[in-house]
C-alpha cells in the first residue's frame, strides 16, 4: 500500500460489471455493507494514487452491493477497473464498527498465530481468504511454508491488535498437513 493510505481503510475491491451503464459489484471487506452502501464517495487506488469518487447509485442485489460512481461512466471503463480498491477515511472506517468483535482483514494481517495454552508462535498471517461460511487466514510459517486456519469463533480465541497477536486453539495436526 502506499505511504499516503495509512489514513485510508481498505473497504472493497471493483469486481465486476452489472449492465451497461457503469454499474459493479464491489466486492466487500465488510460483514456490514449498508453503511459502505450509505456512503456518498469512496476514494479509488488509481496510479497508486487516491482519487475521490461520488457515489451515483448504491443497491443491493441480494446480498451484493452494485454501485455507480462518477469516476467510471460506462462498462468498458468497469472493465478495465477490475480489481481497483476503494478506500474511506480510517476514522470513519473505525465508526462504522458496531460489533466489537468484528474486524476488517487487513486488521489480521501481520499478526502472529499463538497458541492459547503454551504461547507457541505458529507463524504470521499473510492473507485473509472469504469464504462463504467462514474466512480462512493463510499462515506464513518461518520455515517458509503456508497453512490455512478457520477463522472461527471457536478456535480463535483472541485477537489482540495492540500486542499484533491471535490467540488460538490449534486443531491436532493442522500444521502437519
């Protein structure tokens, strides 16, 4: 990310077109779209640059939001703003939250895997995946190789950004696999 997003949260990704007219689907960092849906602009990584796009139109097609904004009129322009990541200020991102165990992914990465019993270090999370039923956090081992863990109410314990760690329950045999 560049120097200048340290202010900016990263809320979704232009996915793919709907109709003619300009409209996408954006796909959300978000288990609460309809405040990314109140949102009157969202500012867009273009060049490696923010750029303040308004929000023409914001509807949701079962549980994807599709949105128009002033800054890609037409399909061809969508198409080829595939992948473009749309950001809001931080302060207004942290607003949003209303659920106190709810957290953005780029939140959990970087943080360290530890065990909820004996404090092992199983290694730093690298990505987080979505998946229909639950996210899986990709986890980079310092032996160099990656493992995927359920982020789950049930193995993940505690997620603690100020000492940049998850505390877990590790399932037997998960890191052997």
């Amino acid at each position: 990310m560049p120097r200048d997003f340290n202010d900016y949260r990263h809320v979704g990704t232009v996915a793919k077109p709907h109709g003619l007219r300009g409209a996408f689907h954006l796909f959300m960092e978000s288990d609460f779209p309809d405040w990314l849906a109140a949102r009157s602009c969202f500012y867009a990584d273009v060049g490696n640059k923010l750029v303040s796009w308004k929000v023409l139109e914001a509807r949701f097609q079962n549980t994807r939001l599709i949105l128009r904004v002033d800054g890609l009129p037409g399909r061809n322009e969508v198409e080829a703003a595939r992948g473009t990541h749309f950001y809001v200020p931080e302060a207004e991102a942290r607003q949003a939250l209303v659920d106190p165990d709810f957290f953005f992914n780029s939140d959990l990465v970087g943080l360290n895997l530890v065990d909820e019993t004996d404090s092992t270090c199983y290694g730093q999370v690298c990505s987080v995946i979505d998946m229909p039923g639950q996210n899986l956090l990709e986890v980079a081992e310092k032996r160099g190789k990656t493992f995927l863990f359920p982020f789950s109410q049930n193995l993940v314990k505690q997620v603690d950004l100020q000492k940049g760690e998850l505390r877990v329950i590790m399932p037997e045999g998960l890191t052997d696999l």
